[in-house]
C-alpha cells in the first residue's frame, strides 16, 4: 500500500509547523526580571548555590551563604584545596546589596524573580581581598 503523496505533505507541514512552535516558545521565555530590595530582612535565610572564583579552572564551587535579619552573614563553601569560610555583614541602602566581608573583601548583589513558579535569584558580583573576581548564583534553601 502506497502512501498518498498529499497526506504526506500534509504531515510533513504538520511536523514544520510543530517545530517552529517548540521554538518560539522557546524563545519567548521570560528573562529574569529584576526585584527591588527594600532591606536586608528580605535576604534573611539561607542561599545556595554555584560560585565561579576568577582563575578556577573552569571549575564552580558549591557556595552556601546565610544572612541574619541583624545584617550578618556567612558564607562558607568546601573547595578542592581549602575552606573558604567568610563572615561579613551586608546593607541595602537605596535598593542596592553590599557585602563587606571582615577580611576586605567586597561584593554587590542584585535580586531577580524567574517564572514559574517564581522562584528567587541571587546574583552577586565581587572581590575577594587579594583581589580575585568572583560570581555566585544562589537560591534560597527551605
């Protein structure tokens, strides 16, 4: 039995169509959308996430952070060669995040939502005190 050149054009234009369905969806993903912090109280609690050191070797650490309502924080991670084991407080002054770690290491942070479901995102650029770059990308842990 032969198959009907026209139900095969018909199914091959379905499929086509299907695709390029699949990639406008794609494509219109919302973008993380910025949130504005009023207060450090808004940080309290734990983050978790990936933490990319300038000079890594193309290696990210798992970083967890907890700040304190009072502006404390925390941040410790296990590396491959050491611990990194940092304490600092943090301000929002204006909408904008400072860390200031006890050591002289400085970082800023900004918050961003991400649908569905609308999940938190931490974002924080620094220093470390001898100067190393760093990025973390964290989420709040229950």
């Amino acid at each position: 039995m032969r198959a009907d050149p026209w139900a095969t054009h018909v199914l091959l234009l379905m499929i086509a169509l299907g695709l390029a369905g699949c990639a406008s969806g794609a494509s219109t993903a919302a973008a993380p959308a910025p949130v504005a912090v009023t207060g450090v109280s808004s940080l309290a609690g734990k983050w978790a996430g990936l933490l990319e050191m300038e000079g890594g070797r193309d290696r990210d650490d798992y970083l967890e952070i907890t700040v304190d309502p009072n502006g404390a924080y925390r941040a410790a991670s296990t590396r491959q060669i050491g611990l990194l084991d940092v304490r600092g407080t943090v301000t929002v002054t204006d909408g904008k995040i400072l860390f200031k770690g006890e050591r002289g290491g400085q970082a800023t942070g900004a918050m961003f939502t991400q649908p569905p479901p609308d999940q938190r995102l931490l974002v924080v650029n620094g220093a470390s005190a001898d100067g190393r770059k760093f990025t973390a990308r964290l989420r709040p842990q229950r």
